[in-house]
C-alpha cells in the first residue's frame, strides 16, 4: 500500500511517501520537509509534486496518516484539513498518531514509558504508555502538567524529544532519554500499524490533539455543576444560534455566519463550546487573520453566568494564539456592557478605542480592546 503521512504540528513539519507491506514493515520513498509558518500555502503542491516525482497520482495512496498534535493549532488545522480532503475525495482510510506516541515509540527500551514535550509557560505535554516491541504504543492517558508539579514511577521511563525540558528534569534528579524528533516517516510506521488493525477513524472524526484543559472537566463556582470545554463542530451550530439569539448583549449573526465558521475555505477560526449535562451553554468564536486573533463573540447563558466561563473562554483563547504565534487579541464590545467590559479589563485587555453605531438589534457603539502578547510565548 501507498501510504502518505502528514505532520503540521509543529515549528516545521513534513510529507512522508511510503511502501507499507502486509508483513508490517513501512518503508520510506522519500520525506520532503515542510518550512514553518507557510504551511497552508506549502502543503498542497508539495503533495502533489513529490507524487509527481514518483510517477504517481493521488490516486494511487491507498491511506493516510496524520499526526494530529500536540502543536500549534494553525499548523495542526492546516494538515488535518488536507488529510481529510485527500480521504473524502478517494475514500481511503486515516490513521490518526499522536506525536507522544512516536515519541513513547523510540524509547529505547519497551515497558512504562512517559513521553513528554514542552507546551511553553513552565508546562509539558505527558503522555503515559505501555510499549511492547511487537505493536504500537498503548495509551494510558495524555494530559498537559505543570513541570513543577510532574512525578513518574520507578519503573517507568521518561523520554523526550526536547533536550532543554530533559535538561530542566535532569535537574530535578529524574532520568531522561533524549529521543529524536519524530518525523512524518515515523508517523507513518506508526499510522501503518493502526491501518493494519483496523484502528482507523472517519475524515470528520480526525481531530486536533491539543491536549490543553479544554480537553478536560472543569468544576466551577457552583457546587455540583461540572462542564466540559472542548472545540466546536458543525453539528453544534444550532446550539450556538439558540444561544446568542438569547443573548441581548452578543453580536447578532445569521445563520448564514455562522454555518460559515467551519468552512474550510473561510477565514481561519477559533470556535469552543461549554457543555453541561451534554447541552451546549456557552460558546466563544475567534477568527485569526496573519497573526491578530479577534474574538467575535463570547455567549453565555444566563443560568450559567458568574461561573467563571467567559474568563476561562479568554484565558484558553490567549493560551491558544500565544502557542499560534499571535502578536495581538482584539475584540469589540457593547458600550453598555459594563460587566463584559470589566471582565475583559481583569483578564489584561485595554481599551483602544470606539466605533460608532457599530452594534445593531439595538444599535449602539462598540468600545474596542486589545491585549499584547508576551514574545517570549510566541511558538511556530
């Protein structure tokens, strides 16, 4: 089988082509690397021309992998997509690898093994898995840990790709080995595996690894209420419309607008919901243009207000464009809005100025805000 093999995830990236046999083995045709910060513009005709090269066509692939994350969300979505639309148009299965994954798969040696990954801002990505020699890595669980606060067994190795976070663990008396950086080749071994045994997903399935908080349940305010941050899909877009149709203060769309929020050909955006109980309360979408995020609309409902939501929609927004690379946020606000506006003065924004009559149903004035971004979060 043809197997072509994507990773977007990080500051660079590549293609892999690759020969995979029923016997398991996956051997590399060529692995093209892939220049970070152009990836959306890279991606397509490099696929094209290393099958070109070849003497193939797309045609030919009879699967796809796809390293789905941690990394940067732009560069995930830019890969993610294109895999998706190779499979839709042939019909091939994706195999979907996490980068922990490969990692816990070059350890040098099989049993517990703890694979991690610098997320920035004095935290790491963890990734805990059972290696055997004969088969993949066996998720245990992944999650996004302050460095401070990481703990390991005896028994279990620690690996990383990273040599400064090895260094800094080092430094804590925890034994790390350093591992190669895993390339889209390594991906695609992996990817082959999960074809063979039937461990492969539908394209609207295949999904960014981000590994952050908005993955997880959070317990707020209200004693007993538990919700769950997580990205949005299409499929949640009559829920957000209910939403804001209820909302006085929110910016009002069509429905037009907002069915175009997940158009692949759309301005690239940032759409999280909250869920209690499986039902939709709250939803925030940002739109990012070169490297400014604009946050369009944060909706709460009002049962669910004064729960910390709207101040956790903004902290995982800024957690996500630093990762991004974002230099800016900016965001427009109702001028009567003085709770919305408080909050985003406690959260770091300042007020940058107004616009005019720029709200309507009812019309009234927009005072906007920005907040600047430290450099020293910026990532690829």
């Amino acid at each position: 089988m043809l197997l072509l093999s994507v990773d977007t995830s990080g500051k660079h990236g590549g293609i892999a082509l690759s020969r995979c046999h029923e016997s398991g083995s996956c051997q590399s045709i060529e692995v093209v690397p892939l220049l970070g910060g152009t990836f959306s513009a890279q991606l397509v005709p490099q696929i094209r021309s290393l099958l070109s090269k070849h003497g193939l066509s797309k045609q030919d692939i009879g699967g796809l992998a796809a390293a789905t994350g941690p990394g940067s969300f732009t560069g995930l979505r830019v890969g993610l997509a294109a895999i998706k639309a190779l499979a839709e148009v042939l019909g091939k299965p994706i195999a979907a690898v996490s980068l922990l994954e490969a990692v816990a798969a070059a350890a040098p040696a099989s049993g517990q093994v703890v694979a991690v990954m610098d997320a920035g801002r004095g935290e790491m990505f963890e990734g805990r898995y059972q290696v055997l020699s004969d088969s993949n890595p066996r998720l245990i669980g992944e999650e996004l840990v302050r460095i401070d606060n990481f703990s390991h067994a005896d028994e279990q190795r620690v690996v990383s790709p990273d040599e400064s976070l090895a260094d800094l663990l080092r430094g804590k008396g925890i034994a790390v080995d350093v591992v190669e950086w895993p390339r889209s080749d390594a991906v695609a071994r992996l990817g082959w595996r999960k074809i063979q045994a039937g461990d492969t997903i539908l394209p609207e399935q295949l999904e960014a690894n981000y590994i952050r908080r908005s993955d997880a349940e959070i317990s707020l305010k209200s004693e007993g209420i538990v919700l769950k941050m997580r990205a949005a899909t299409p499929a949640d877009i009559p829920a957000i419309v209910a939403l804001e149709r209820q909302s006085d203060a929110a910016a009002h769309w069509s429905d037009q607008n907002y069915a175009s929020i997940f158009a692949a050909d759309g301005p690239r955006r940032v759409v999280l919901v909250t869920e209690n109980e499986g039902a939709a309360v709250a939803f925030v979408v940002a739109r990012i243009v070169g490297r400014e995020w604009d946050i369009e609309n944060i909706v709460v409902a009002a049962k669910m207000r004064r729960q910390g939501i709207a101040s956790e929609f903004i902290r995982r927004i800024v957690e996500q464009a630093e990762a991004d690379g974002a230099l800016k946020i900016v965001l427009e606000v109702r001028e009567s809005n003085f709770e919305a506006r408080a909050l985003y003065q406690k959260a770091g924004f300042v007020e940058s100025g107004s616009r005019s009559r720029y709200y309507r149903d009812p019309e009234e004035n927009a005072i906007c805000y920005g907040f600047e971004l430290r450099p020293a979060a910026k990532k690829g």
